[in-house]
C-alpha cells in the first residue's frame, strides 16, 4: 500500500495545488511567462507550477522516508536547487546564480548521499573504479549537465514533463527489480506529481513548471538513475545515458552548434529538435508526440538490454544519436516538409471535423458514458468485502459537505465534487481489487476489468469530438497513459500483487480523467453527477 499511497498522494497534491497556484501567480502578477519571438505561446502563461510538483514530491517522502539517509540528502540538496530556481522564476536572475544553485546542491547530493561515478563498468579495465579526484568532478558534470538538458527541453507544453514520466517510470521499474525501494518511492512520487502537473500543462498548458520545476526533475532524474545504477552491481552504469539521452543530446548538438558559429553555448535561440519538428510543419502536439516516441524507443532498449554489455548499450545509443542528427541534416539540407496525405486530410479528417460539428458521435456515446461511469463508481464501492470504519467517515464528512454545498453554495459544488472523487476513488477501487468479494473472482472480474478498457477508449472519444472550448481535452499526454498502460501488465517479474497494484492505479487515473470529462461536458448542470456520488459515499457509509 506504500507504494500506491505514495503514488496518488503526490497526484493529489500536485492537481490540488497547481490551479491555485497559477490563480495567485496572475492575481499577483508573479513569475508570468510572457510571449516573446522564442516563445510558441500566444498568451502569458504563470511558470510557477514546479512549487506544486515539489511539494507533491516532498510531502509522501517526508512522511514514508524520513529517516532515510539518502532520501534526507536527496530533499536536502533539491530543496537547494528548487530555491535558486524559484529565484530565476521570480527575479530572473543571472545565469552564473542558478549555476551556483545547482553546483550547490550536486555537492551535497554527492558528499551527503554518497552519490558518485565510481564505475564504468566493462569501458575500463575489469575491476577498476575510478579515483575520487575523478569521480567527484565527472559525477559534478554529468549531474548538472543533465540538470540543464531537462530545463532546455522544456520549450513545448508537455515536452518536457512528458519525457521525465517516461524516464521517472523507467527507474522506478528498475528500482523495482533491484529491490531498491527508496529510488523506487523517490521516482513513484515524481511520476505521480508529473501525471497531475500534465493534467494542466498538455497543449494549450495553462500553467509552466519554471526553472524550479525544470531543473528539479533533471537534478533528479539525473541523481536517481546515476545513484541506482551505481549501488546495484548488476545493472550497467551507461544506463543513465540511455534515460536522459534524448534531452542530452538535444543539448549537446545545440552548444556545439553554437559554438562553431563563434556565439555563446548558453544564448538563446530557436535550434533545438523540437524547434526543427515545428520547422518541418509539425504541429506542436505532433511535435511532442514525436519525441515521446524517441524517448519510448529509448527506455525500452534500457529496460530490455539492462544487463548487457555497457559496450553495446554505448554503442547503441551511439547509433541512435546519428540517425537522429542524420535526419534532421537531410531535413535541413533538403528543406523537407512535413506531407499531409490528402485522403486523410480530405476523407478521414474532414469527416471528424463534420462529425464533431454537427455533434453526432458525441450525442450517441455521450449518455452511455455518464450512465456507465456512473454505474462503474457505485459498483467499484460494492465489490469490497469489508469498508474500514476510518473510510465510512471520511465518506460520511464529504456527503455531509457535498449536501451544504448545493444548498448554501452552490458555486464551490464542482470543487467539493471533485474532493470527494479524489479523496473516496483510490480507497475504492483498492479495496474492490485487493479486497473483494469472492463471486468476482473468474469471468466476472475480467468483465469487470474490461469495462474500464471500454470506458478509457470513450473519454478519448468524447474528449476529442467535444466542441467545448476549455476544460479537459485529449492531448499528448494520452500516448502516456497508453504507454503506460501496456507495460504495467507486462513488467518483467511480475507478480499477482504488484500486477493487482498497477491496475489500481490505471483504474484511479481512469476514474479520474472520467469525472474531469463528466465536470466539464455538463458544463454547470451538476445534479447527476451529485447525486453519483452521494449514492457512492451513502454506499461507503452504510457498508
């Protein structure tokens, strides 16, 4: 349960605090993005969102971990850089301070969390570890190299925090089969606060993660894969490379090219990859989508090839560094743009566009989608055996709260509403899956499991057909969550338990994202959904 706990708490967090930080952000007018000629945003937009992310982060560690000697470190030295970039956010200060900032908390990182390049595994000599006047300034490098890669990555909404999922996820699974459980909880808690910021910051974002929130996820990122590889003998130290190896190279191939122009490797320009995407005609959710894909291919050859020769894994990472500045010189040299098939474009796309006009798939799978999520809520608060006495009164406090709302006010209904989702769905769908009565057992589960395939398919639908002009959209963020998704149930050594764990998981993001969309199509006119969810907390109380 620690580890679930850790995951939906950060989630809770972070979807908690974002939409109120960015409110005080433009209230205040306090560290607003404006949009200038580097910038692909039309609209000044608050990059204060990495204060959620750390604090999501922080709270379940603090709590699980806190007598942990490197997870104390690891905060120690975070808290450090996430204050000097809050600074920058803020103040914009001058870049030599924040490089301080992260040479500060590398330091600590290094000396207090014994964090260290010692081992290059078989690209030395067999046996050799590398001396500390060696290991203290390589490991300094590569922890605020990659600190900077993730924080220049983050140039299109979701970018940047959409790669650090894939990366956090990535080391948490190897955490996991290397029975490392404080990396493991270190990356569960950032994939949580990442899975909540996204929620916020997909195309079109409505709020940034900033510097603070950027060079916090490098930092750790950087600081947790190099940290597990170097403590667990049967993975290979190149390991950390293959993770951050998009970013990397992406930063790399930009200083050098700077460089040879006779410029400053740290001024700002439009040549990142993200940028030539867009060149190419790429839209800016295509563009993100694209690099997922590069990053995707990256995490599954560090996840299938993590026992194998560190020459191989260089090797191979080598050879997808040139193909990839391979394609975009040829794209470059020989101005290529990117081609809209036309039967897509006039077939395929102009009926989705007539389609969602006239409203007509929405119409159909709209009313399947309220009655079903509907009936998949009350029935998820069924299937447990036994309701703790501590969750049939926090149920009772929220139907209490949810009936003063409507009637004395009615305008905080949506906020109250979404509490009582967020607080009462994870205790459920655990309970109902670990718990659960056994005539689901068989057929019946599986029946059950499939609705929610069913219905995850259908909030893509109605997502992307919906005229609505705000609230919850498909975005990039759903090649994640598919992503994801399929590799839960496919993790090597996998067992009952922690395969019962992950699909909790996707059933309490799935419930989630459902009642986003239920919020937002019903635009104001919140009885049904009321009274959903009061008939599931009844259900919780009188269990």
């Amino acid at each position: 349960m620690i580890f679930l706990s850790t995951l939906l708490l950060a989630l809770l967090i972070t979807i908690a605090m974002t939409p109120v930080l960015s409110l005080l952000a433009v209230h205040f007018n306090v560290a607003v993005d404006l949009p200038g000629e580097r910038k692909v945003h039309k609209l000044p937009v608050p990059r204060i969102g990495g204060i959620a992310m750390v604090v999501g982060t922080f709270v379940p560690l603090l709590y699980w971990l806190h007598a942990d000697h490197f997870v104390a470190a690891y905060l120690g030295a975070a808290a450090i850089l996430v204050a000097f970039g809050m600074l920058d956010d803020v103040l914009d200060i001058p870049p030599k301070f924040k490089f301080l900032g992260q040479v500060l908390a590398t330091v600590v990182i290094i000396f207090a969390g014994d964090v260290q390049i010692i081992s290059l595994g078989m690209l030395l000599p067999d046996g050799f570890l590398l001396p500390g006047f060696i290991a203290i300034p390589l490991t300094l490098l590569a922890i605020v190299g990659a600190t900077n890669a993730i924080n220049l990555s983050d140039g299109l909404d979701g970018l940047a925090g959409g790669i650090c999922l894939l990366i956090f996820a990535s080391i948490g699974c190897l955490a996991y089969l290397e029975g490392n459980d404080s990396i493991g909880l270190i990356a569960l808690a950032l994939s949580g606060v990442l899975f909540g910021f996204l929620r916020f910051n997909t195309h079109p974002a409505s709020i940034f993660m900033g510097d603070a929130g950027s060079q916090f996820l490098g930092f750790s990122a950087a600081s947790l894969s190099i940290h597990l590889t170097q403590t667990a003998p049967t993975l290979s130290p190149v390991l950390p490379l293959i993770l951050l190896g998009f970013p990397v190279l992406d930063t790399l191939t930009v200083m050098i090219t700077r460089i040879s122009k006779g410029i400053s490797p740290f001024s700002a320009d439009k040549k990142h990859f993200h940028h030539h995407l867009i060149g190419l005609g790429l839209h800016q959710a295509e563009s993100v989508v694209v690099i997922y894909v590069f990053q995707t291919l990256l995490i599954i050859s560090a996840l299938l090839f993590r026992y194998q020769s560190d020459w191989l894994l260089l090797i191979e990472y080598l050879g997808f560094s040139a193909a990839i500045l391979l394609f975009f010189h040829r794209a470059r040299k020989n101005g290529w743009r990117a081609q809209r098939l036309e039967f897509f474009e006039v077939r395929i796309a102009g009926r989705f566009r007539l389609l969602k006009r006239e409203g007509t798939a929405i119409k159909k799978t709209f009313p399947v989608f309220v009655y079903g999520i509907s009936l998949l809520l009350i029935s998820t608060c069924f299937l447990a055996r036994e309701i703790p006495r501590y969750l049939s009164v926090v149920a009772l406090l929220l139907l209490i709260a949810i009936g003063l709302i409507w009637f004395f006010a009615k305008p905080w209904l949506a906020v109250t509403l979404r509490m009582a989702i967020y607080l009462s769905v994870p205790f459920a769908v655990y309970l109902s899956e670990t718990a659960s009565n056994r005539w689901l057992d068989g057929v019946p589960r599986t029946m059950f499991n499939t609705l929610f395939g069913i219905f995850a398919v259908l909030i893509l639908v109605i997502s992307k057909f919906s005229r609505r002009t705000s609230g919850f959209k498909s975005s990039p963020m759903d090649f994640l969550i598919i992503i994801l998704a399929v590799a839960v149930p496919n993790l090597p050594n996998n067992n009952v338990l922690d395969y019962q764990y992950g699909l909790v998981a996707a059933k309490v993001i799935m419930l989630y994202f459902s009642f986003e969309v239920l919020l937002a199509e019903l635009r104001g006119k919140y009885t049904f959904i009321a009274g959903t969810i009061m008939l599931s907390l009844f259900v919780l109380i009188t269990r």
